[in-house]
C-alpha cells in the first residue's frame, strides 16, 4: 500500500512538475467597432506587436487577422498569442505601464474581447 502511494504522489508531482515547466500561452481576439478605421485598427496592430520590446516576461509572440473559410469567427477578426515561461510572465505583463498604455489605445475602438490563458499541453 506504501508502495502504491509513493508511486501516485511521485506521479503527481512530475505532471505538476511539467505543466509548471509548461508555456504559459495568453490568447487574445477582439471584435473592433464597425466604426473603426483601417488606419486605426493598424495603429492597434503596431501598439500590440510593440508590447514584446517592453515587457520582458513575453517569451513569443504571434498574431493574425481571421482566414476561416468556416465563418465561425462571430465578427472576432484578430488573434494574438502572447506566451510567457510562466504564469508569474502573465502576472508581471497585466498591471505593466505598456499594457495598460495599450489598452488606453485599443478601449475606444474594440467592441468585444474574448481572452483564454492556457498551460502548454503536448
């Protein structure tokens, strides 16, 4: 029975071991105003795709506009991935000056946003 034990707890702790080890990936899609301009909505691209070079917990980056040929999208036409190593990159990056200066920019022209944080899973 010790055995059994030992051998559960030391299971649980490398798959906790791992998913701690894992990519903190934070994604991000908005839906801007049909009020926003082309102009505006590149300004937002420039002001996300700049938040990497000021905040040093982003490990990677990635983003894109909608291609789906399935029309699943829900008026949702940008997809960000931001990853950290952790989930203390995440906590360092939400009350940072540069995010939240971003998010003065982004606010006026965003309709809705829709943010999923997940561990990496392989």
């Amino acid at each position: 029975m010790k055995t059994l034990l030992c051998a559960l707890l030391f299971t649980t702790m490398t798959a906790l071991t791992a998913l701690a080890e894992a990519p903190y990936r934070h994604v991000v899609l908005f839906k801007f105003k049909d009020s926003a301009t082309t102009e505006q909505v590149k300004a937002i691209e420039a002001a996300f795709k700049a938040l990497p070079s000021k905040i040093n917990t982003i490990v990677d980056f990635e983003w894109g506009t909608d291609i789906s040929p399935e029309g699943k999208a829900d008026g949702f036409t940008h997809c960000f991935l931001v990853t950290f190593k952790d989930k203390a990159g995440l906590e360092v990056y939400i009350p940072h000056a540069a995010h939240k200066e971003f998010g003065a920019v982004l606010r006026p022209q965003l309709d809705k946003v829709l943010v999923i944080d997940f561990v990496s899973q392989k």
